[in-house]
C-alpha cells in the first residue's frame, strides 16, 4: 500500500514507482503539473498548444461574447476590478491616457489609399482585447500630390 503525495489517502499501485492514486481530482492535478512543467520546458509543445488554442478559438468565434452573457457576474466583477489596473497601470508610469483597444471601436476613416503596415512600437500602456491587431496606416499619396488612378498606373508601368 503507498499514500496518493495529492490526497494522502492509501492506494495500491499499479507501478512501482506510482505516487498518486486514481481519484480523478489527483489525475487531474497530475496531469495539469505535467502539462505546466512541459509548457516551461519544451518550446515545440509551447507552440503547438498556442497553435491548437488559436484554432479553437478561430472555430468558436463567439464563446466569450456568449459565455459573458450567460454569467453577468463574471462580467460585472471583470468590470469592477477594470478599474484598479488602469489606476495600477497608470502608476506604474503608463500615460493618463493610455487606452484600452476594443474590438468594436472606429477610429475616424479619411477617404483614401493607404498602407497598411505592422506597427513596430506598440503602446506597453495599451491592453489589446480579443485577437486586436495594431497597425499604422500611412498615405500613399502625400496630401497636394496628383492622384493617378489604377489605369494610368498600370500604362505607365507597362513603358
């Protein structure tokens, strides 16, 4: 008889070097030190794990916005302690007006053609929500410059 190192109560092992028993609480507890341990330790199961969740979370688009629906108290503590991290965040030497990305806020559009390129310095003040992707826009053409529409573009690079 050996004593479960989780639970502490008696079991016969079905190895000789077994120290949990089979309780699914114990299971479950072995498996996530294991999976924590790996995570640390082996980058190629670091990246397939962040692989899989990105998967999962392109075939369930809408689970959180559900899950918070469905459990307002989730939602509302979430809210309430929103707060004190902006006030800790602002402490810590973040700018008074460092913003919280929203998946659903519209910054000004200006009619035109632009770039679209990765940002390369993103605001560490900024917390990002969801899958928020930042990125500068930058003009193609230079405001008083003669726009050329796609024909003449084309023609002109045929030359």
């Amino acid at each position: 008889m050996s004593h479960c190192d989780y639970c502490h109560c008696r079991f016969n092992p079905s190895r000789k070097n077994q120290k949990y028993c089979t309780r699914p609480d114990c299971r479950r507890r072995r498996k996530n030190e294991w999976q924590k341990k790996k995570l640390q330790k082996d980058p190629d199961y670091r990246a397939a794990q962040r692989e899989a969740q990105k998967r999962w979370r392109l075939s369930h688009p809408d689970y959180w916005r559900k899950y918070r629906k469905q459990n307002p108290d989730y939602t509302d503590r979430n809210r309430h302690l929103q707060g004190p991290r902006n006030k800790k965040r602002s402490m810590r030497g973040g700018s008074s007006s460092s913003r919280i990305a929203k998946m659903d806020a519209e910054p000004p559009y200006l009619s035109g053609t632009y770039y679209i390129l990765p940002a390369i310095s993103m605001d560490p003040d900024m917390i990002a929500k969801m899958d928020t992707k930042v990125f500068k826009i930058q003009p193609v053409i230079q405001s008083g410059e003669k726009s050329i529409d796609c024909k003449e573009r084309t023609h002109t690079q045929m030359k």
